[in-house]
C-alpha cells in the first residue's frame, strides 16, 4: 500500500485552516470545507497522478474548495498503478502566495 506523508508545514498549514473555519459563526458549510480538503488529501493515496504538475519541480497540485495542495509523488511514473509514495508540501489557502514550499 502506498503511503502518504504530511510534511510538517503542511501540518502548520491545515492546523491554520481548521483555525480559520472554526471561527465562531462560521456555520456548517465551513466543516463542510474542512472535511472535503481533509478526505480529498486521503484520496491522493488511491490516485496521486490524477492531479496536474505544480509550478515547483516535481510537484503536482490538487485543488478543493478554492485551497491548493502542493504534493509529491516519489516516484512519480505518471500513472496511479505504478506511482510511488506521496508527500503532501505545503497547503494553500485562496489568493495565498505559492512561491515558498
């Protein structure tokens, strides 16, 4: 089974997120998007080469609910039966600066 890692900052980065939708008032529609960026960083250990090349070498990107998810595929052949481990770098929020992994 392939695995999937957090990078630390990326841990950062969805503990900022979490922080931000908790806000008091931020209604259910807020968990709702917390918990689809949640699974859908899951679901990259099913289909890792499902989502485009990033902008950094050998990343790729998910995009969920207006966050991007930076990630890695070592080794990444292109194809979900034969791509290695993922690593997830870093996770955007909307109109955030991606130039620093």
């Amino acid at each position: 089974m392939r695995i999937l890692d957090i990078a630390q900052r990326a841990l950062q980065d969805i503990d900022g997120i979490q922080l931000w939708q908790s806000q008091h008032g931020s209604g259910p529609a807020a968990q709702r998007r917390m918990h689809a960026i949640l699974d859908a960083i899951r679901a990259l250990r099913h289909h890792p080469c499902r989502y485009p090349k990033g902008e950094h070498p050998g990343t790729r990107v998910l995009t969920v609910e207006r966050y991007v998810v930076v990630y890695e595929v070592k080794p990444d052949t292109g194809r979900n039966d034969t791509a290695g481990d993922v690593i997830v770098l870093r996770v955007f929020g909307p109109g955030q600066l991606r130039n620093v992994l």
